[in-house]
C-alpha cells in the first residue's frame, strides 16, 4: 500500500474523536490561535452588525496522532478529514450570522501529533460603533476566541505569533474599499460566569477608519457652497424684495438636498452623527437669514403711514453704530438728520411770508386806508383783482403743501432706510461671525478626528 494510506489507516483505525486526545486527563490541551484580516466587507450602523473576512489558523497537540516517520516512507506530514478527528470547540463570542464561510474538509498534522487547522471565516459579529464622528469615525470591534464548553484547566488558548506581528500585519489586507484597516491588538484574559469554573479567552480588536473623501465631496461640500451663496445674498439691496426670495430659494434647495443625502447618513437609535446636527445648524442658520431679511425689507419698505424714526434709534444706529460698524460714509447720516428741520424750518418762513401777503392783500378796505383814497371804478376793478389773486394764492399754497408733505414723507422713508442699511450691517456682521466660529469649531473637530 501507498504510505498515505498506511499512515492514514493506522491513525484513523481505533482513533476515538470524542474524547480530548490526551493520555492523562490532568494534561491541558492547548491551542494557539491566529488572525489575519483579509476584507472588511460591511458596517452596518443601524444593527450594529460588523462583516469581516478572516483568514483564521489555530494548532493544537494531538497526542493520539503521532507516529514514527521510518515506519512510514519518512513521512512527516499528512492531511486528515476534520469529521474524523477531535477538534476544539472554538467559537467566536460577537457571532450573529453563520456567513457564508467556504468550508475546509481538511487538516494538516505532523508526526508529532501537531495539528494545524486554517481556514478563511466570514464573520458577521456584533459591535457597538459609534458613528458621532462620522465620516472621520475610527471602529474598535473585539472578536473573541473562547471554548464554549471545556474550562480552562482542559483546553487554554494563546497567540500563535508574536502581539506585534499581529498588530501591523496588513499584507493579505485588501484595501481599496471605504475602510482601512488601522491595527489589530490581541489580548488574553480569564473569564468567569457567577463563580463557576473559569474560561480562556482570546480578544482580537480589530480597529478600522472610514475613507472620508467621497462624504466630503458629496455631503459635506455642497452645503458648504449653499452657505457661502447665503451669504453673499447679503449683498443685495435691502429695500429690494430680490433678497427674499433669493433667500426662499435657497432654503428650498438646501431642504431639497437634505433630503438627498438623508439615505448617505448612518441611522442608529442610539446617537445622531454629528454630521447631522451640522446640518440641522445650517439650516436653523438659513431660517436666521430670512427672519433677518424679511425684517429688514419690512423696516426699509416705503411707507405713507410711516412715524419718524425716534430719537434712540438715532443716536444709537446713525451715531453709535456708525463708529463701531467703520461705515465709511456715515457723513450723510449726519446730513440727512439735520435736512428734516432743515425742511421744517423753511416751511415755517414760507408759511410766514404767505402769511404776510396773505394778510395785505385780503381786506380792500385795509390796502385803501393804507394807500389813501382812491376812485370808485378804481376800487372796483381792485376788488375783482383781489378776489382773483385770492384764488391763485390759494390754490398755490395747496400745491406747496401736497409737495412739502410728499417731502416729509420721502425723508422719512429716507431714515428708516438708512437705519435699515446700518442695522443689516450689523446683523450681517453678526451672522458671519456666528458662522465662521461655528466653521471654524468644526473644522478644528474633524481634523482632530482624522489626524488622531
């Protein structure tokens, strides 16, 4: 017969695979295991569920198949079915899913009774990911290795390599996906349930990041630009309704791209990433902008039943605010606070002069005693020219007071636009400092987050 089958036939003929292969119970049958991470295939957040493809190995001491390499060709080595020999009860702990993990019939064991089992696993464990920093979000999932029935004192575990060697090896490693595999740390530990007998475990913490650049092209970029284009609306006039409606417009479209992007964001019951509380801020930040535009275009909008502006408002807006503001042209704020006593003031001379012709021309009798004695045709005809005047002078002191008033009325739309232009300013102002602190507080966040 051919050594194989003579090897295997003297291994396998009164081998018993229920029993621990050892000779004396007392003996710990220890297994060392290994990990290498191949793919990380997906990162569910809203189950919380991690899918990874491991290539797993682990060897043990079978006492049991061991055999003298002289007898048999000077074979050291050979392949056994796994269903025909005893194998370790090993189980991974986060487990929640079988997989679909390609199945190894086989197993290599040398004549020294060691037994070498390695086979690629697809396993989909249970993680608790913490998605609050996303997309610049760092994973930390723990696979522990742990023997589901025997108790440490039967079966123990340890590493097959070194920590170190585990921890950097990414040579199998394939790596164009959306996460990268950062490092693996190992670490061995007893575990007991109530007091009872107590159990090896070996943890493997697989840490992995998540590639932003697409999230931040796709997400984080155009929001980016809405909010500049909000910004730049400030720019418009503030007595044009063209700013409301440029603003509506971009609520509209920033509400049309949230909904967008609401399937790109990760779900969890738990925790809302803070990617969305940054989009909700921009959007609260929009709704500021057109409350303050609406504000300003209802302070500015010409009106006929408008008061004049008060005092404080005055002194506080075209005085104070002028200064603190570094408005360049606030010369003619001055200037036009002075042009309505300007304006009542010569209304008060014109009304006096009018007074006056008004009052040496009204009575003939008063301009006869005045003149002297005049003839009888004479007065006649001065009675008729009087009536005449009376009527022209009437009719040109309602034409000046229709335009004095018209006058009033421009000046004090006058005002209130320029207290609607200083106020806008300085809301303005204050909007871009509110956005940049809170650019500049985010943008510090996530470099920290990324570079950590």
């Amino acid at each position: 017969k051919p050594a194989l089958r003579r090897l295997s036939h003297y291994l396998l003929t009164h081998y018993q695979k229920g029993t621990r292969p050892v000779q004396d119970w007392r003996t710990t049958t220890n297994v060392a295991i290994d990990l290498m991470v191949y793919a990380i295939l997906g990162v569910d957040e809203k189950n919380q569920v991690l899918t990874t493809y491991i290539w797993y190995r682990q060897h043990w001491t079978d006492e049991f198949l061991r055999w003298d390499p002289e007898r048999f060709d000077n074979l050291t080595q050979i392949s056994l079915p796994m269903e025909s020999i005893w194998v370790p009860d090993i189980l991974i702990n986060e487990f929640v899913d079988v997989g679909k993990s390609p199945h190894v019939p086989y197993v290599y064991v040398d004549h020294h009774g060691e037994v070498q089992n390695l086979k690629p696993i697809q396993v989909m464990t249970a993680c608790s990911l913490d998605i609050y920093n996303f997309p610049f979000d760092v994973q930390n999932c723990s696979l522990t290795f742990t023997s589901w029935l025997h108790h440490i004192r039967d079966l123990n575990l340890s590493l097959w390599r070194q920590p170190e060697l585990v921890k950097f090896d990414r040579s199998i490693f394939m790596n164009q996906g959306e996460w990268e595999l950062l490092y693996i740390l190992s670490h061995f530990q007893e575990f007991s349930v109530k007091s009872s007998d107590s159990y090896a475990e070996m943890k493997f913490y697989v840490v992995i990041r998540r590639r932003p650049l697409f999230y931040t092209v796709s997400l984080l970029l155009p929001s980016i630009f809405l909010m500049v284009m909000d910004i730049v609306g400030f720019y418009l006039p503030p007595n044009s309704g063209e700013r409301v409606s440029f603003k509506i417009t971009l609520l509209l479209g920033y509400s049309v791209f949230l909904i967008i992007v609401s399937d790109t964001l990760p779900a969890t019951a738990v925790g809302t990433p803070l990617i969305g509380i940054y989009f909700v801020v921009c959007m609260a930040l929009l709704v500021i902008s057109l409350t303050e535009t609406i504000l300003i275009v209802r302070l500015v909008h010409k009106q006929d039943l408008q008061p004049h502006v008060p005092n404080w408002v005055k002194h506080l807006l075209l005085e104070r605010a002028t200064i603190l503001l570094c408005i360049r042209d606030r010369k003619k704020f001055s200037q036009s606070r002075t042009q309505s006593s300007d304006i009542s003031r010569q209304v008060e001379n014109n009304d006096s002069t009018a007074k006056l012709n008004h009052c040496s021309c009204e009575d003939p009798r008063e301009c006869e005693v005045a003149g002297g004695v005049r003839s009888t045709p004479a007065l006649a005809s001065q009675v008729e020219g009087s009536l005449l005047m009376h009527g022209v002078l009437r009719e040109i002191t309602a034409i000046r007071q229709f335009l004095e008033k018209r006058e009033e009325f421009r000046g004090v739309a006058h005002e209130w636009l320029q207290v609607g232009y200083v106020l806008d300013v300085l809301l303005f102002r204050a909007y871009l400092v509110a956005v940049l602190a809170y650019s500049i507080t985010l943008g510090t966040l996530w470099s920290v987050w990324r570079d950590a």
